[in-house]
C-alpha cells in the first residue's frame, strides 16, 4: 500500500516518545529540506484515529532515517534506524525493534512486554536478539549472515517511500529464525536480573573475596507518602533523570551495610559497601535492575548497568512527588545559620533529612565516587517489592 493511501503531514521534527510533532511544514517545505538535507518528520495519520499510524523522521545530511509505528493506545510497536551508505544511494537498515503487546494494559516499556531486536552491520552481519517473555526473561542471540538484498535498500526520492513500518514488521528472513528450537540460538541469562544476593551484605559474619560483613547500622526511617520511591543524586542537575520504585506508600527504616575491607595495598578498613530500604520482611526470591524511562536492555553491553548519574558522589532515598521541595529543603539545611539546619542530622550512610510538613524525607548517602550507580530490586516468591539496595562502594564484590 503506497503512502498516498493514507493521510500525511509534515514537520520539522518529532518526539517519538511525547507523539509531539515540532513545526508544521507544507509539503513544498518538506520537499525543499529533503533537497537540501535538513531534517524533516513525515506523520501518517488515519481519519478518526488521533494517534498517527507511523512517523519517519529523515535527516540526509546527517546520514540516518529514523522511523516508528504506532498502536491506537500510542505505543510504540516498530522502531527502524537507517543508515546512507557512503556513496549516498543505499541505506542500511541498522535496527529494526518489534514490540509484541499481550493486551491493552501493557505499558510501551513493560519488562515483560514481548520483543525482537535486529542489528545489522554493513559487513553483512546481524545480530538478532529474541525475548519472548520480554526484558525479564532470558534472551534467545544468534548473529547470522544476511544476503546484500536483506541487507540495503535503494534511497527513496522524496515521494518514493514505501509504505512506514507496521505492527509485528519483521524481515521475512527474522520471522523465519523464530521457532525457539532453532539450533542456531544462544541462551543468555536476563541483563534485568542480578545474581549477586544484597542481602548478604547486611548478615553479619558472612565472608566475601576480600570482605568480612559487620552489623548493619540503622539510618532512620522514610517517610513515603506518595507510593514511590525516588533514588538519584540530589546535588545533580535536572538533567540526569532519576529511578523510581513503586512501593506501598508508608515508613520504611533505611539501613547501611558495613564490612571489614581487606586489600592488599591499603591494608584493612571498614566501610560502607551498599545501603538498603527495606521495604517488607519477606525474602527476597531476586534481584533486578530498576530501569528510568526509556531505558532498555538490549542497549546494555557485557558488564553494563543502567542507574542514577552522580557528579557529587551521592545518592538519595526520596518520595518521588516531593523530591523537588526535598531537595530545595536539603539545600537550605545544609547551611549552620538555616533555621531548617536541625532538621539534617548524620546517619551511618551519610545524612538524614526530616521533611517536617511534607510528610516525606530524605536519606542521603555517599557513594564510592562520581557516576552511574545501578538500583536493585528485591522482590518476593510473589513479585512484592521487599528491598530496594545500591552499592556503594564498586571495588568489591558483593557476588563473591
């Protein structure tokens, strides 16, 4: 089906994750920036479907063509990025992302949101990454070969455009990989979960490669009135988004685990090797990763972890709604003259914030320096969320 079946508008440029489109253009504009190269969205719409059915966004003089498909809920169900060869007349397809979801209450980024990514290379290579239970589950790799004809396609003119990806948008030669008996298939463990056990940390006597765990030291409790649990460096910029939990709202005690270090230039010392919110008293079946928006798993390389960027080597405990006034109050408090000084006091982990009115606090901690610290998440035999922990300290190993 050509484009002309559809109804299109053009733009200057696209959000794919608000659906905002940037300034309106008229296709004698989008013509002229496609000639010159300028970036330019083109937005497939249907009549009485406010969400549109696609977007491409193509930008030639920075080389790439980036499109997606959309579901009536606004989910994105097909990303592509193309890439322009050298010689400016073929494209790449360099990912292609198809989304799977099982039914209308699925969120656009749920980890147990079914998908297949495809990255090709211009060698002819293609990594095909296949989570049939989505980012919890494990991952099914296999890198096979693909025949020129799969691997480019001719750069299009302006009104040559084939049809914009839909739903399920597949190469025919992925969709024939994906019978899970396939002999080609690696088996990776999900990048979601962890196989260290935090918990261990806080048991005192337990050993460790080069760590003796001591009692773990009480830092005062956590207002949560809001349900949801806020981590991130509260002397960061706005810029580097944040994590949250959801949890039940209510108190909850924030601990700090101490260990004797044994190493073999500095000798023997104590410190703190990762900090806790023990949310219920369950134990904890696993551990994963807490994701920001956007964040995604098949982006991690061998060893990677998403987290909380620090440029002050600090991190926070915080109710998600009032983290703003929080952090305007921290600030304040810090300040010996401030008449809200008292309400900053030391913790074992490093400072303890009483919100006062807010009905919410602050638990703030030192980390092993500047950053990306990674969230973890305990959770029951049931799925509850009983903990939520982050290392503090990267030079030991809390898996050992």
């Amino acid at each position: 089906m050509s484009e002309s079946a559809y109804g299109v508008r053009y733009a200057d440029s696209w959000d794919p994750q608000s659906r905002t489109a940037g300034r309106e253009l008229s296709a004698d504009e989008a013509r002229a920036r496609d000639a010159a190269g300028f970036p330019y969205a083109v937005i497939q719409h249907a009549p009485g479907r406010e969400v549109p059915l696609g977007v491409r966004v193509v930008a030639w003089q920075a080389g790439c063509v980036d499109s997606w498909a959309y579901d009536s809920q606004g989910r994105r169900t097909t990303e592509a990025e193309l890439r322009l060869r050298d010689d400016e007349e073929r494209l790449l397809l360099r990912r292609l992302l198809v989304r799977r979801y099982p039914d209308e209450r699925t969120g656009e980024f749920a980890v147990d949101c079914p998908r297949t990514a495809v990255e090709l290379s211009a060698d002819g290579t293609a990594r095909v990454s296949h989570q049939p239970a989505g980012m919890r589950g494990d991952s099914l790799e296999a890198g096979v070969k693909v025949t020129e004809e799969d691997l480019w396609t001719v750069r299009p003119g302006f009104d040559d455009w084939p049809t914009l990806p839909v739903a399920g948008a597949l190469p025919d030669w992925v969709g024939a990989l994906l019978d899970p008996q396939w002999s080609g298939w690696r088996r990776e463990a999900s990048r979601l979960r962890c196989p260290a056990d935090f918990d261990r940390a806080f048991r005192p006597g337990t050993r460790m490669l080069g760590l003796k765990i001591l009692e773990p030291a009480p830092c005062g409790d956590l207002r949560l009135p809001s349900g949801v649990l806020a981590v991130a460096c509260p002397d960061t910029g706005e810029g580097l988004s944040r994590i949250t939990v959801a949890v039940p709202p209510g108190t909850y005690p924030v601990e700090a685990a101490w260990a004797e270090v044994e190493e073999e230039y500095w000798g023997s010392y104590t410190d703190v090797v990762a900090v806790r919110l023990r949310v219920g008293e369950a134990p904890v079946a696993s551990w994963e990763m807490a994701l920001g928006p956007g964040d995604d798993t098949l982006r991690l390389g061998a060893g990677e972890a998403f987290g909380f960027g620090t440029d002050a080597a600090t991190g926070a405990f915080g109710d998600a709604e009032a983290w703003p006034e929080l952090r305007d109050l921290l600030a304040r408090a810090r300040w010996a003259g401030s008449p809200d000084h008292d309400r900053l006091s030391n913790s074992a982990a490093g400072m303890q914030l009483d919100g006062g009115s807010l009905g919410a606090d602050m638990a703030v901690f030192a980390t092993g320096g500047d950053g990306v610290y990674p969230v973890w998440v305990g959770r029951s035999a049931s799925g509850e969320v009983v903990r939520v922990a982050v290392q503090t300290a990267f030079d030991v190993d809390l898996g050992a």
